[in-house]
C-alpha cells in the first residue's frame, strides 16, 4: 500500500502470483507516479565504471520480491534493471 494523504491518493496492490511479474511495491509507485502526472526520475548519482572482474562476479539474474532483478554490463557500467 502506498498513501499520499496531500494528494488524496491511496494505492493497494493485492497479489496471488510467483510468475516473476512486476511486484506490489514496484506497480503501485508506476500508478502513483502516473496518477500524479509525475515523470520517471533520473538518478543524480554519477555514473561510475566497474573493474571488470568484478562486473564479471556480479552479473546476472536475481529473484527478489519486486520480480527478477538483472545486472549486467552495459560499456563498462554495472545496470541493475527490475524485469517485470
């Protein structure tokens, strides 16, 4: 559940799956953001390059609870996507 009493929005997500779609927390924040005509966020962090062994230990797919979470090398870059 995410609440935005400002805003009069409430969102509740209600689930019954394990097919690795977009999880609650991960749904509900596109709805608010859609909801209260917000943009998607870039992030102010710099993007900063990762050796190449360890990019190498990092790689690859991940369950957690929002889906699978994807890391991988894009030009030298550590890319963390949640796959919905």
């Amino acid at each position: 559940m995410e609440s935005f009493p400002d805003d009069h929005l409430t969102i509740v997500i209600l689930t019954n799956t394990e097919d690795g779609s977009a999880g609650p927390v991960a749904t509900a924040t596109e709805i608010a953001r859609a909801a209260l005509g917000l943009t998607k966020k870039k992030s102010p962090l710099p993007d900063l390059r990762v050796p190449k062994e360890e990019l190498a230990a990092l790689t690859g797919k991940y369950q957690s609870v929002d889906g699978i979470v994807e890391i991988f090398d894009r030009d030298g870059s550590c890319i963390f996507e949640l796959r919905g």
